[in-house]
C-alpha cells in the first residue's frame, strides 16, 4: 500500500516538475531570443498555455541551450 502511495507520489511531481521546467526553458528561450534579436523575434507570447506545443517548442529548445550549454562554454573558453 505504501509502495502504491509513493508511487503516486512520484507520478505527481515528476509531472509538476515538467511543466514548471517546460516554462522556466520557454521563458528563457523567449528573453535570450528578444535581447538577441531586439525584440524581433520570437512572435509568440511570454505565457502560453503549452510550452511545449508546436509553435513554442524551438523557444524552450533554445532556453534549454542557454540554461544548459552556455555556462559550461563560458568556463571552458574562460578557463582553459
């Protein structure tokens, strides 16, 4: 029975911690992408319903590259 429960339990927060990583990665992306491009670019709103639909799915690509590429090139090209 606590197995069942913890499971449960699991399902809920890896499902919750989508969807808040979902929108940390988009928000990202879209302020990395309107610095870059002076606001240009992209044409969709800071808060859509899914993050990951396929409109907004390149601006959380590119927010993923930013939150997860940049530093390690920073401290390489810094450091090495």
């Amino acid at each position: 029975m606590a197995e069942l429960l913890l499971r449960g339990l699991a399902l809920i927060a890896e499902i919750a911690l989508e969807i808040i990583i979902g929108y940390v990665f988009y928000t990202t992306g879209w302020l990395a992408l309107r610095l870059l491009t002076l606001g240009h670019y992209p044409n969709l709103p800071l808060r859509v319903a899914d993050p990951m639909g396929s409109r907004s799915a390149w601006v959380a690509a590119f927010g993923f590259l930013c939150l997860v590429g940049l530093p390690p090139t920073w401290l390489t090209v810094t450091y090495s």
